[in-house]
C-alpha cells in the first residue's frame, strides 16, 4: 500500500485507533479502513489489546501487515489484565523484534469487562503506573497513556486520578490520550489541572466519531463520560436514518475538533471502530487532504501554464 503526504492548512495533525478483526470478513473490512485512511497521513495508528491478550495474536498480526504493508507507523496497546510481567516482557520483547517502537500502556478492563472490578495477578503488574516502569526496563518506548477528564470511574477524585498520571509520566510516559468526551470545556478544564500538578507532556484529546448514538451513550455510561442534553437532542428522531445521522456526526465532531484548535490544540487521536467513512469525511472537513501524485500534479501544472 502506497502512502501519500497530506497537507492542513490548519496545522491539524491526527492519529487513529483500529482494533484487531475477529474473522476474515472483519479483516477485510479493517484494511480497507486502513487504506481509507492512509492518505491522512496519521502521526500513528494504534491497535488494541483484548483483556488478558485474547486478541493477542491478531493484534500483533495487524501490527506486522501495518509494518510491512504501509508506510504507517504502528503503536501496540498493552495491558496488564490477567497476566504475568514475565508473559508481558515476552510481548514486548516480541514487538520489539517486529520493529515496534510505541506502546499504548494501558492498565485494562476487568476480565469482568466495564465496570466489573479488576483484580491484579500477584505476579503482574497492579496498574499502569507499573507497566510503563516495565517496558522503559527493556527499552526506552514512545509510550503513551489513558488520561480521563472527568476522571476514572474508579478514582474517588480528580486529585487521586492526576496522581497516578504524574505517576506514569515519572516512570516514563511520553504521551497521553484521553477517554472521549463531548464537552470541550471539561477537556481544558482537566488539562489546567494537569498543567498545576506539573505534568508537561501533550495531552492529546480522544475523538470518538458518533456512528451510533444509543451504543456510544451507553458506552459513555459505562466509562464515566458524560454526554450533554444538546448534543442528545441532536440526534433526537434519528434512529432510523443512517445517512442523516452521519450528517450530524461529521458536522459535530468537525466543529468538536475545530473548537479544540481555537483553544490551542493541534494533536488529535480518533476512535474509529474500524469504520473509515465517517473518520474520513471529518478529516476532510478539517482541511486534511491527500497530495496528488507527482505526475499529475506536473499534468496540472502544465495544463495551467
């Protein structure tokens, strides 16, 4: 798959977020996501990391075809979940091998999934805190981390929350991304917070395209994000109308993110469920285009002169 430079006149830079197919036709449909996408020229493509690595080997499948199919630049989530840090050395040791130089490190879900309550092995690793301390004793990673603005389900408050952040970024951390959220103004507030607890490294917003409003409300429950009365209405009657709803997610999320640049921001990472339209129509509204080929740009050129 070849890659082509794509050029913002808003400075925007993104990244992209796929996970791991679960059969052929899901395959399928991730590179042709993949491909769809490419041309956007993402800073990384992340890849998830099932609970206790059931997906374990179709992550890091995805993450070769990544390396050696596209110019892309792969970054492999990581969890703690239901495993040794010897088994989680091994992984990494692995991706190492492949060419993989970033990491998502990632406490994980409980094996009970959102909201179940997660117990650490005696012999693994308690949190991310600990995990970003174990991959930077093998090799010094790009690794980036979960960061929640309004805070982790989990946490009893914001200052326990921001702690375990600092937390990372001392053990290593180069990066982190947030859990979606809709209103801009909890996002600047967090990252004030973050800046007076002397955390200086980006603080890169989590954009999660609404292909499916009732799925990404309940979802949002699960994980403590809230979702605001204007935004829901929104959506309101839209239930059966695929097309328009897609209208009114590209429109919002665009006007998301641009509002977002207006406050300083320039790093955004997408959620994209492995659905490339949608993600491409936002980008495209953002000013993200792919260049044209060298021969035909000379065509134009010419044809101009």
């Amino acid at each position: 798959m070849s890659q082509v430079n794509a050029l913002s006149n808003s400075g925007i830079r993104v990244s992209f977020e796929f996970f791991p197919p679960k059969s052929d036709k899901m395959e399928e449909n991730l590179w042709r996501s993949i491909e769809r996408l490419a041309p956007m020229q993402p800073t990384f493509v992340s890849v998830t990391y099932g609970a206790g690595g059931s997906t374990r080997e179709r992550t890091h499948h995805t993450i070769s075809r990544i390396l050696n199919e596209t110019n892309l630049t792969p970054a492999a989530h990581l969890t703690c979940v239901d495993a040794s840090r010897e088994d989680v050395s091994e992984v990494v040791r692995q991706y190492r091998d492949t060419g993989v130089k970033h990491f998502v490190a990632l406490r994980g879900d409980s094996q009970a999934g959102v909201g179940g309550k997660y117990v650490a092995r005696e012999d693994g690793y308690r949190n991310a805190v600990e995990l970003v301390a174990g991959l930077k004793s093998i090799d010094d990673f790009e690794i980036s981390v979960a960061a929640y603005p309004e805070k982790h389900p989990e946490s009893p408050d914001f200052a326990t929350d921001i702690d375990l952040l600092k937390r990372k970024v001392d053990n290593g951390a180069t990066r982190a991304i947030t859990q979606f959220f809709f209103d801009n103004d909890i996002f600047e507030r967090y990252v004030e917070r973050v800046r007076k607890a002397g955390i200086y490294i980006p603080i890169v917003p989590g954009i999660a395209p609404i292909h499916d409003f009732t799925k990404i409300a309940r979802f949002a429950g699960a994980t403590g994000a809230s979702i605001p009365d204007w935004l829901a209405r929104r959506f309101d009657g839209l239930e059966e109308d695929e097309q328009t709803r897609s209208h009114v997610a590209a429109a919002f999320c665009a006007e998301q993110v641009l509002d977002l640049t207006r406050r300083g921001i320039s790093d955004f990472h997408f959620y994209t469920m492995n659905r490339a339209d949608l993600v491409y129509s936002i980008c495209h509204i953002l000013g993200l285009r792919a260049a044209q080929p060298e021969n035909e740009e000379k065509a134009e050129a010419a044809a101009a002169a």
